[in-house]
C-alpha cells in the first residue's frame, strides 16, 4: 500500500510539473512573438524543441540556445518592447514573461513619468527599454553594461526608438581600477568579475 501511494504521488508530481510547463509555454507564445517569419518560425522551433529535449534530460539547454541566427521578438508584458536576440544564447529566457516577474511589476511600480533611474548589467536592455518608456520623454535611463552584450543593447534602443537612454560601457564597482569581466555569450546573462567561470573575459574600467 505504501509503494502504491508513493508511487501516485511521483505520478501526481510528474502530472504538475507538465501542467506548469504547459502554461508557461502558451503563456511564452501569447505574450512573446516574432517579428518577421524567420524570428516566428526559430521562436517556437525553440520552444517546442526545447521542452522535449529538456524533458529527455537537456537540463542545461535554455531558451535561445536552439536558435541559429538573431531573432527579433515582441514582447507585450515589457511595454510592447522589441528585442533582438543573439543567436545560441540564453538572451530569450531573459524577455519570457515567466522570468522575473515579479521583480519587474516592483521595477514599474516605482517608476512614474519624469524619472531618473540606473539599470546595472543592462544586459540588452530588458529593463532599459520598458523603463525608458515608462519614464517618457522627460525621464532619463541610464544603462551600464560593460560586456559586448551591449551590442544588442544599442540595437534594441535604436528599434524601440528611446531616446532618453544614456549608455555607460563601464563597470558599476566600488573602487576606480581595471577590472576583467568574465562573459560567455551562451549565458550572456550572468557575466562575472567574480572567478574565471567563462573562457572569455573583457577588460573593463569601473
């Protein structure tokens, strides 16, 4: 008996995880589209390819990482922001509306009109680009992102037409020194200075 109703719970466990990644997966595809065919067709081969290599244990792929070529997608829940997205890069896992949610409803609710605000690690402007319309015309962003993600960065800016983003290309640090930035395009979203944990670094000042 005991077996049995472990054995219904695995089960009722495994029925709950499908279930969550079924809505977050209609709720990636509602909220989150691509610009033109190419970036609609990569986007959901991404998704749908990446849930079942995930499910066959791909636990390190993420969104992006199946995509070949840069992608553009609109994302609603970002104030109907558009991101270009670099190829093989875990940059899309950063526009679903699953990721950080909740973090940006507090970023928008202490945003108003006029505002001035600093996004650290802009990364390609996630952030930058909702905060900067939130803020309109009489607000500033300013946006430090020290890795060569800012490419994409100044991408997204130009295709959302903000114009009230400063770009710093220096690193947010305590002391004024020379710093080396650790950065792997693959997990673009987590560049260090802490540890040699990427294979590429970049030499920036604070």
């Amino acid at each position: 008996m005991h077996t049995f109703h472990k054995t219904v719970g695995i089960q009722m466990k495994k029925v709950s995880v499908l279930k969550k990644s079924l809505r977050a997966g209609i709720t990636a595809v509602l909220d989150v589209r691509g610009t033109d065919f190419y970036s609609k067709a990569s986007y959901l081969s991404d998704l749908l390819l990446g849930v079942m290599l995930r499910r066959l244990g791909a636990k390190n792929l993420l969104p992006g990482h199946l995509i070949f070529r840069d992608i553009c997608v609109k994302a609603k829940y970002l104030e109907d922001s558009i991101f270009c997205i670099p190829a093989k890069s875990d940059a899309l896992l950063c526009v679903m509306p699953y990721y950080e949610t909740l973090t940006f409803k507090i970023v928008k609710s202490l945003l108003k009109p006029g505002d001035v605000a600093i996004d650290v690690g802009a990364h390609i402007g996630v952030y930058t680009i909702p905060m900067a319309k939130i803020v309109g015309s009489k607000g500033v962003i300013v946006a430090i992102e020290p890795s060569p993600i800012r490419k994409y960065l100044y991408k997204n800016i130009e295709l959302n037409d903000v114009r009230n983003v400063v770009v710093s290309e220096k690193a947010a640090y305590s002391t004024q020194r020379r710093l080396e930035l650790y950065f792997d395009l693959t997990h673009c979203g987590i560049s260090s200075i802490m540890g040699n944990w990427a294979n590429k670094f970049v030499k920036s000042k604070p």
